[in-house]
C-alpha cells in the first residue's frame, strides 16, 4: 500500500469543543490546518451526535471549518508519536501526518470504580450510557439506575429519559451538605446556575438520593437488581441496566509520549501548560479536559487561545480569551473541591471482584504489588485492549498503587492498529516533506 502523507502548519488530535475552537482560531490566521478525531462525527461527548434529535451546534462548526479549508480526518486513530510527524490509523489504512505546531484537544474518559457484578452486561458508564441512547440504542422501557459522582449524573439521566428510559432513581455519592455548598456558590457562574436548574426541573419526577451509592449488581447473564446504599440503609431495586460514573479523567497518553510533562499533584495528572496552553514541548499545545476537567466551557476558550497560539504566536490572541478562561477555570476547581473525596473515603471491595475486565484480573490477584508496571509483569492487569486505562485509573482512586497510574511507561502503539499501520511505525518521515 502506497503511503499516505499530509503535511500541516498547525495538527489538531481531538474534534470536541476544544479542538474545533484550536481550528477555527488557527484557520483565521490562514494556517494549513489538519483536524483528526478517531469517531466519525465531530463534537466530542458534549456534542456528540444524537440520531434521534436535531444536529448538535459541532455539525455547523464542522462545516464551516471544512468550507474554511481545515482538512478533516475521521475515524483517525494516533497509534505512534514523534517530532513533527504523528502516525495515524485511518479506514484506508496508515496515514502520517507532519506538523509545525500541534495542538493535544485528547479530551477525557470515564472514571469507573469496580463492584461486585460490574461487568455483567447491562452495566455501563453514565457517559457511555448516554452515547449509546444518543446513537440509537433503543432505551423504551428500559428501569434504569444513574449513579456515581457529579453533575454529569444528571446529564445523562436527562438523555436517558428524553430517549425514552425510565430512570428509577440517582445515585449521588456526594453527601447533601456539600452538594448545598456547591450550589451556593454557583451564581458567580450564571450560565453553569441556569444549566443546573433546568436539569434539575426536568428530572423533578425522579428520586434523588445524596449519599448513596452501588455496592453491587445481581443478575445471571445480565442486570436484573442493584444493591444500593442510601445513608446507612442497604435496599435491592430491580432494573435492567445501572450506568455508573465517579467524573471523568484526562486522556494524557498521548502528550506522554511526546515528553510533555504532566501535573502529578492530582490523584489523576493533567497535561502541564503555560498561559498561552503552551506545553513543555515546543511547538506542542493542549487545551480543554487533557489540562484538566473543567467542562464545555473552559475547553472552548483553552482550544481558542491554543489554536491563535500555534498559528500566530501569543501576540495574536485576543485579552478578552483569558480574563474568562481564568473565569471558567475557577469554576472547574469549584467542582473539584466538592466532588472529589479522598482516597480513604471509598469502601473495601470483596477480593475476588475483577478489577481489570480485559484480562479477567481479581482485586485479591494484586496484593503485595506497590505499581501498576510490577503488576502487569505478574499478572496481566492492564495489558489488555484498553491497555490500563480503565483498571488503571480506577486502582489509581482507590489507592491500590502508591502512584498514579499514568507515570507508568507508554509505548507505541497508543491504540490497538492494524498489523500493516505497525509495519509502518517509525522511522518517520522528515517534518515538512512534500506528500
């Protein structure tokens, strides 16, 4: 197979709100810009497209990029990483593509804790939850539990509902007290209060429970009760299906392998950047969830002030971009200082709960081991097709490994790839060579 070469001033990896404002600001200076995401609709989960409702406003985004002159790649997976020159996956095949200035709009991914009967089928992320109904899985009738940690509990309830599921109840994990001191402060953010509100007007018929949470699933081959804890009650609720999500967690695997530092003060590390999203490495930025979560909001202004920044240099952003992406970010730490306990806070899990679906790992398999790399040799944990980003991340909460996971050695490939687009791994290409 012939090889596939594009060549780009500014590289955009990620199609959500940040990376398709880093276009759009990029593209204004006139820059040859590439835009790649590995689904095949733009948007990101915040815009992801909904087949059952009107396009979402990244359809209209997306267009005016491509009629702008951004190239547009879907369904385009980085598998390897180098200087100026990224190896990418496509439906054709293998695809590099140069770059000047890169910018990482990697997003984030659930963070799932693991329970007793988590991996029977009917038990989901709230997040993936939501996209499933979102890309027509049918929902009619179906009794479902919401429950983990956070306001996107109440998002994906909402869609839940609109798709047509009966949601029998939400499971915060935030006790009452701190969900009212979070409130409190939400009118300095007045778009955040009226979201918040209207959410909660919508869901007005369903039960609400704070300082609750899923102890465990039961069911033969699927979901047919949940075990809950609602205060210090224990009940069993029938249902069919439980979606479960305790927040999200950056997507930094990328921008690690590239030798971007990362900000190991949270239990889960964040890409580190300057004020012009400028990363470690020259001529590499991020924006949005990749520099920690802080939502629609904050990853618009972060991809716009990056995507000026890669093409113009930090002259070329506007002041009004900063004063209100500082603005959004007081608001993300607002959300992380109510929603996140401390590792002490979750309870014991049984030993012979799976930690790590894909290669069927027990909790009670990983005692006496201080790191994810040490438990991988032993046991497999983290080495199947998610390569440790779900066990990873979750041992990391529950405090199993003394580190987060994500300082954990990465190698290529970044995602599972065809056997022809490894064949064709790096040595690349030189930066700017003609396709």
């Amino acid at each position: 197979m012939a090889e596939r070469t594009r060549d780009y001033d500014v590289l955009v990896v990620g199609a959500g709100p940040a990376g398709l404002a880093a276009a759009r600001a990029a593209r204004s200076h006139g820059a040859r810009v590439g835009l790649l995401d590995a689904q095949a609709t733009a948007g990101g989960q915040v815009w992801r497209r909904d087949v059952g409702h009107p396009p979402t406003p990244a359809a209209g985004r997306l267009a005016a990029l491509i009629s702008s002159g951004v190239d547009w790649h879907a369904q385009t997976q980085v598998v390897d990483a180098a200087s100026g020159c990224l190896l990418a996956e496509d439906p054709a095949g293998a695809l590099r593509l140069g770059y000047r200035t890169l910018v990482l709009a990697t997003g984030a991914r659930e963070l799932m804790l693991p329970f007793p009967g988590w991996t029977l089928p009917g038990v989901t992320g709230a997040g993936g939850a939501q996209a499933l109904a979102k890309q027509g899985v049918p929902q009619g009738g179906r009794r479902l539990l919401v429950a983990g940690r956070g306001p996107l509990l109440l998002a994906a309830a909402d869609t839940l509902r609109r798709h047509g599921a009966q949601v029998i109840g939400i499971c915060e994990r935030t006790p009452m007290e701190r969900l009212w001191r979070f409130a409190a402060g939400l009118p300095r953010w007045p778009g955040k209060l009226a979201q918040g509100t209207a959410l909660r007007l919508r869901l007005a018929r369903v039960p609400y429970w704070s300082d609750s949470e899923v102890l465990a699933v039961q069911g033969a081959d699927r979901v047919e009760a949940v075990d809950i804890r609602r205060g210090r009650e224990r009940m069993r609720l029938a249902c069919d299906g439980v979606a479960v999500g305790y927040g999200l967690v950056p997507n930094v695997e990328l921008a690690q392998s590239l030798g971007c530092l990362l900000d190991m003060r949270s239990r889960h590390p964040h890409v580190s950047v300057d004020a012009n999203q400028r990363t470690s490495v020259a001529g590499i930025f991020a924006a949005g969830e990749a520099c920690g979560i802080g939502g629609r909001d904050t990853a618009l202004l972060e991809g716009a002030i990056a995507g000026h920044a890669a093409a113009a240099g930090e002259a070329a952003i506007p002041a009004r971009l900063r004063g209100r992406q500082r603005h959004a970010r007081l608001f993300a730490a607002w959300l992380r200082r109510h929603f996140e306990p401390g590792v002490d806070a979750w309870p014991p899990i049984p030993g012979d709960t799976l930690v790590c679906r894909c290669e069927d790992v027990a909790l009670s398999e990983l005692d006496g081991f201080t790191d994810l790399r040490d438990a991988k040799l032993a046991t497999r944990c983290g080495m199947g097709a998610c390569q440790g980003r779900i066990c990873g991340s979750a041992l990391t909460e529950l405090g199993v490994f003394a580190g987060p996971a994500a300082t954990s050695g990465r190698r290529p490939p970044l995602f599972p790839a065809r056997i022809d687009t490894l064949a064709d791994s790096f040595a690349p290409t030189q930066p700017g060579a003609s396709p």
